[in-house]
C-alpha cells in the first residue's frame, strides 16, 4: 500500500497545534452624539433615518412603532493541541431604540453602547 505522505510526516501534521483569532462586525458603530442630538416632541422618523440610515428591525405598537438599530461585535479565538481545543467567544451589541407617535414624530430614544468591549480571550478554568 503507498501512503502519499511519509508516516512521520502525517503524524506531524496531526499532532500540529493551531490557533484561530476572528472578529465578526454586523452593521456600522454608532456614537451617543448622534443619538444626543434627538428631541422628543420635534425630531421626526425621517430624521432619525437620515442619521442612522435604515434600521435592524421595525415593530409596530399600536399608534406608533419602535425601530432597532444595531452593532455587534463578536471576538473568537481558538486554540487546538493534539485532542484538546480550547475556545473563547465575546459578543458585545450597541443597540439604540426610537420609539415614533402616530405622526412619526420621536416620543423617546434609548441606547446602550456595549460592542467596543468584546473582548478575545479563553474560557476561564475554574
């Protein structure tokens, strides 16, 4: 039987260690100045578009409706020795919430900015 690659060399290949680092980004980052400049009672949908483009998701309540806007950040890293892989995964979203009257005009807007802290790192052993 012919091997294609010398038995030393296969077992070198298999025994090998390896190590993974990735970040995934969705959507664009947004900044609370952005946000700050919004005002309840005045600022309109349209607005709120032309600063934040279109939003994640849209919910409709009632007589007015809610839209999502999203960043997330995932940050993997891996790491494999023989049978053994370790793997550490951080997701981290900013999300911002505009809430709209029936006019579309804003009634409340609520953030949190959370993605710029993923962080890359192992599973803790404990």
């Amino acid at each position: 039987m012919r091997r294609l690659l010398p038995l030393p060399l296969l077992v070198a290949l298999i025994a090998a260690p390896a190590c993974y680092i990735g970040e995934t980004t969705v959507h664009h980052p947004f900044s609370a100045e952005k946000i700050a400049g919004f005002t309840p009672g005045t600022t309109t949908a349209q607005e709120v578009a032309n600063q934040l483009g279109a939003p994640a998701k849209v919910v409709e309540l009632g007589d007015g409706s809610a839209w999502l806007y999203e960043h997330i950040v995932n940050k993997d890293a891996a790491l494999w020795l023989l049978l053994i892989a370790l793997r550490g995964s951080d997701t981290q979203t900013d999300r911002i919430w505009v809430f709209f009257d029936a006019r579309g005009v804003l009634t409340q807007a609520a953030a949190t900015f959370e993605a710029d802290r993923a962080e890359y790192g192992f599973p803790p052993f404990s």
